[in-house]
C-alpha cells in the first residue's frame, strides 16, 4: 500500500508494456503469414517498440525501486483501505467521508477510522435512512480488505473505529528507514515550484520585517525539493522605480566620476535618506530626479551604470545575510519584467477589460472592490502591472504548476486580486495549478508592539544576527561548553545555535500569526525551542559513540537486525518515528511549517521517555564498563536523529555533533 500516484504510475506503465508485447506479437504473426507488402518496414517497427519496450521496462523497474526505498505513509495506506472498505459496504455512496487519525490515547489503538458519524449523517439526509453510526462502522470493518498493516480492529463509543497495527510491519518500515535513509513519497509527475520570497528593496537595508519572508520561503522551497518537485526560488527585488531617479541624481552629485571611479559608498541606508530629503526640499533636484527616471527607463547606458552601482552596493549587504542564514536565492527584480508591461496593459486593453478612470488605466476583477492600476496618468506603469506581469510569465514562460508567493499578510487583498485578474485574463486554470499566498504575520518586541529599536527604528536584520551570535556564545560560556569544546566546536555550536534558534523561533509560530521576538526564549534550552532540540540531537548521536559503535556496524546491524517493539516506549518511539511521511504531506497541502516543530518536538520528548525507560547500553554499576548492547535500541536512537537531521535540514538548522 504505497502512495496512490505511485501505484498508478506503475500501472500504467504495466499497462502501455502489456500493449506493446501484443502489438510485437502481432507484427510478429503479420510477417509470417507474408502479408507484408515492406518486410524491412515491419523490421523497423518492430526494432522501435522493442526499444520502446526496453525502456518502459527499466522505468517501471525504476518506479518499483522507487516505491520500494520510499517512506511508507501510514495514514494514506490506512486511508486506502479504508477508502476501499466503505466503497464494499456502501458502493452507491458517492464521495464518502474519509477520515483517519492518529490516535490520542494507546487505549484507543494506534490510528482512528472516524468516517461513520459522517456516512450516518449522509444516508439520513440523501436516503432518509436512519443508521446509528456503530451498525455503519462494523460493516466498514466487515469489508476491511486483506493488508499487511492493521493487526486488528475495534468499534469504540458511538463508531470509532480503532486500528491497531501490526508490530511486524511497523519493524519492517523503521528497517527500510535504517537502510535506505529517509526518502521522501514518489510524486508521480514532477511539477515545477516557483517560490517569490524575501524580495527586499534596492538602497533600502534589509530589516527584520524581512526575516520572515526569507525563513519561511526557504525552508519551504528546501520541503518541495526534498519532496522532488523542480523548484525555483526567486526574489522578486525592488530594483526599479521613480526612487532610482533621485539616487541616480545624488550620486552625480556626489561622486561626479563615478563612471570612472567607483563610488565608495560604504552606508546605502544613509544615502538614500540623504537623497529623499533632497527630494522632498529641493524643487530643482527634485526635476532633476524625474529627468533621470526618464533617462533610465530609455536605457541610457550612463544612467543604466549608475543604476547597477546602486543595486551592487545593495546585493553585496543582501548576500551577507543570505549566507549567514544559508539561503540559495536567485534575483528576479522588477526590472526583469519592465519590457513586458507594456503587452500586459494590450492584452487587457484588446480583451476589454480596461476602463480609464482620471487618465489611469484600470482593470476592475469582480469580487473586488479596489482595481488594479495597470498604467498611471503619466504613462508609467505600477506594482500591479509588474506583478501581473511576473504572474504571467512564471505560469506561461516558467510553466509552474505551483505558484507560491511568500509575502506579509498585508498583501493578501492585493494578491487575490492579481490572482483573479490572472484567472479572468484565461492565462491558468485553479483547478490545474495552483497559485497560493503564503500569508505572514508582523515580528512583535516583547512589548507586543511592532519589533522596533529603542529610539523607533526599524531593527536592522544584520544586527539581530549579530546580537543572536553574541547571545549564543554567552549561553555556552554560561554552560561551561568553552571548557570542552576545541574552538572549532565551540564556534560551530555558536553559529547553529544562533542562527538556529532565530530560525525554529519563527518556523515554530503558525506563520498566519504574529510573534513576539524575545532572544531570551529562543535561547531556552527547555521546551520547544531549537536550543532544546539541538542539545537532545547531540545526545542521541552521542550515545552509540560512547558504546563505541560506529556507523558501519550500524548499518550491518539494520540489515541483520529486527527491531523488537515489546516494550510500549520502544512501541509509541517506532510508530511517532515514521509519522514523518504524513507530517510532511500535510504541510505540502496546507504550507505551515510550524506542524514540522510541533513534530520534532514531540519526536524529542518520546525519544527520552523511550531512553529512560530502556536501557540502550547496559554498564556494570561499580566499573562503568559495558557488559550489553541492546542493538535493536540504538538502531531505534539512530531512525529517530536520522528523522531528526532531515527535519532539520528542511528547516534550515545545521545541527553539531558535539555541543
């Protein structure tokens, strides 16, 4: 019972093989029976669809691999059989309720089948017929077909009904873990993944109002390539506009050869306020700046110079970020879609959709009140004509099947708007791809006031980095760690925890909300918080190191060994470990990556009830030394930091050996 699309994936592959082996056996006949009027042409066919033969046979084999390597998701196998269950009891019914969880309680089984309440209300309003849900429950487990999974089921309260699984099968997936690594779900058909994130402003220094963007976008993207889709990870710069102008002109005043020299600026924050408070109390620089807009937009190759200058001095402090943070991104501005604005505004204008109102053209999408501005009175264009353009060309140039755009959520009018006029306009379908705003909520101080510097200013992202550098070492030199780690170590556990708590503290939060940023909890190494789960990661890997066992013997003994689940904590360890395939299906269709935390959270604090519960490594209590090793435990230890590492690197956090 593997995934759905992989199943079918390999029929049809199966199915188009079967219709090719007939087809040479006619060919076959064909030409025996001297029928033929061109033998060679039969030779030529017939060479073809055996290479065509030869190569679906390795696809599928290839497919089956797949399949075979792949982590089992346990709640869509159990959602088959039951799918295929209620469709044996209830064949007229059409598009049953499916509903299958984990269960909150071990009494209550491993995983709950909670479709009968549903079906029951159904059948009494379709059919008038009145059937208590527990009567409908035992005739969905009267049709439960044969599986390797469930053990046993149980009608519990109204009808519930409890699945217990098979302790065999759960040992099974925990080995195929161990040996194959964690491997994600086959997808059938790769889709591509366009994901809009970060997208700070040119001469404007990235603040902490882009550290959302920028956390969540990635570690989104790294999920959809993990998952196999073929991403594509754009930041969508603020690198054109009428501001342009007024830099352009204070450079040329300022540094009036910098077409020979290169200017020096070192503070672009500064220069930018210098140039718009020139712009808004300088008439004749003010003019000034709008001539050079003029001149940029026309690609006057000295002020397109001056332009890239600006947007140099801007990429090199954007990138001093992104590598302290490990972001892969690649820029895709405003500036890349100017030429196509104006076939934007002529495609609306020559499907009718645009109305002048006050010498600006408009387009108005119904649903919404407020339309979208595709060209001013003065003929330049707006956002919403770059962002109609940039939609247009990720879905009809890019061809994504997926578009996210990871922005604030005071954007969401704006994109559904733009999203609709990309509907209206015929350039995609809904129901085929799908085009979501990835909505975030405001960083909050301590104060539960917008996160802002003591005399108001926006808080600078490189220096909350700085401040997390710094407030990391100082937790590790108050844990004594500098005494026994190299400095090597010390400064590796310094960058993973900083940057690491920065992340998991805003990844943790439900991204719809709004967070209070407070260094002092993200720090903690108590709860759920990135510092705890680093240290409890440490722990596990450390534990077949001072057993002296090594990975080539770990992974000897996941061949060899079977993961005994006597003991309930070794049972509740194994069942939560393999969870990790539903965890991350959910978070593809919903983008909420706190339910990864909530996860690994929880894996965490199952790990150390398992560990004090069971003893992995048995030591004599008055020599210290080992006398057992309970390998089928540490093969346990090893599945969960193994999770543990993946889930890691989805979120972005580099986790260290010794901390």
């Amino acid at each position: 019972y593997c995934n759905t699309v992989e199943r079918s994936s390999s029929r049809l592959l199966e199915n188009e093989i079967k219709l090719l082996t007939a087809e040479i056996e006619r060919l076959k006949n064909f030409g025996c029976l001297g029928v033929s009027p061109s033998l060679e042409g039969l030779r030529d066919e017939n060479a073809k669809l055996k290479y065509r033969l030869n190569f679906l046979k390795k696809s599928l084999q290839e497919e089956r691999n797949k399949s075979t390597k792949s982590m089992v998701n346990i709640n869509s196998c159990l959602q088959e059989i039951f799918g295929a269950a209620i469709q044996a009891a209830y064949p007229d019914l059409e598009n049953p309720p499916l509903v299958v969880t984990p269960s909150q309680q071990p009494k209550f089984g491993d995983y709950q089948c909670n479709s009968a309440m549903g079906i029951s209300q159904i059948l009494l309003k379709t059919r008038e017929q009145k059937v208590i849900p527990r009567e409908i429950a035992e005739k969905i487990a009267k049709n439960i077909p044969a599986n390797e999974c469930i053990e046993k089921v149980e009608i519990a309260g109204p009808g519930f009904i409890n699945v217990h699984l098979r302790k065999d099968f759960v040992s099974k997936q925990l080995s195929s873990l161990l040996i194959n690594g964690v491997q994600p779900p086959a997808i059938g058909k790769r889709k591509k993944v366009v994901v809009d994130f970060s997208s700070p402003n040119i001469a404007k220094e990235m603040h902490v109002g882009h550290l959302r963007s920028t956390i969540i976008g990635e570690s989104m993207c790294r999920l959809f390539e993990f998952a196999g889709y073929d991403v594509l990870r754009l930041n969508h710069l603020g690198d054109w506009g009428t501001q342009f102008g007024m830099l352009i002109a204070h450079l040329q005043d300022k540094f009036p050869d910098y077409l020979t020299v290169s200017p020096p600026i070192g503070d672009l924050q500064a220069f930018y306020k210098e140039s718009k408070r020139r712009f808004d109390t300088e008439e004749e620089f003010k003019k000034r700046a709008y001539q050079c807009v003029v001149l940029l937009q026309s690609k006057n190759p000295d002020f397109i110079k001056a332009w890239n200058l600006i947007c140099d001095v801007s990429r090199r402090e954007f990138q001093k970020i992104y590598n302290c943070l490990d972001i892969t991104i690649i820029e895709r501005g405003e500036s890349f879609y100017h030429e196509m604005m104006k076939d934007i505004v002529k495609e609306f204008e020559d499907k009718g959709f645009v109305q002048v109102d006050d010498g600006r053209k408009v387009v108005f999408v119904p649903g919404f009140p407020v339309p979208l501005t595709i060209m001013k009175s003065d003929g330049g264009y707006t956002y919403d004509t770059s962002d109609l353009a940039a939609l247009k060309h990720r879905l009809c140039e890019e061809k994504g099947d997926i578009l996210i755009y990871v922005v604030d959520s005071g954007q969401s009018v704006h994109f559904q708007t733009v999203f609709a006029a990309g509907q209206m306009i015929g350039w995609y379908d809904p129901k085929v791809t799908r085009v979501a705003h990835a909505a975030f909520g405001v960083v909050l101080g301590e104060d539960k006031k917008k996160f802002k510097t003591r005399s108001g200013d926006t808080v600078r992202l490189i220096d909350l980095l700085e401040e997390g550098l710094k407030r990391a070492m100082d937790k590790l030199k108050d844990k004594e760690r500098d005494k026994v780690l190299t400095p090597e170590e010390l400064k590796a556990a310094q960058t993973s925890v900083a940057f690491g708590c920065i992340k998991y503290a805003d990844l943790s939060h439900n991204r719809l909300n709004d967070y209070v940023f407070s260094f002092d909890k993200m720090l903690d190494d108590r709860g759920n918080t990135a510092a705890y789960l680093l240290y409890a990661f440490t722990r596990i890997r450390a534990i077949a190191r001072l057993a002296n066992i090594d990975e080539q013997m770990l992974r000897k003994a996941a061949r060899e060994e079977v993961l005994v689940l006597d003991h309930e904590k070794e049972w509740k360890l194994g069942k939560c470990i393999l969870r990790f395939p539903e965890i991350l299906q959910k978070i593809l269709e919903d983008l909420l990556l706190h339910t990864l935390c909530d996860y690994l959270y929880e894996l965490a604090t199952t790990f150390t009830e398992f560990y004090d519960s069971c003893y992995c490594v048995e030591k004599d209590r008055h020599t210290g030394q080992i006398v057992k090793v309970n390998m089928w435990r540490l093969l346990l230890c090893e599945a969960t930091a193994t999770v543990m590492a993946k889930g890691f690197d989805i979120l972005g956090i580099k986790p260290v050996e010794r901390m």
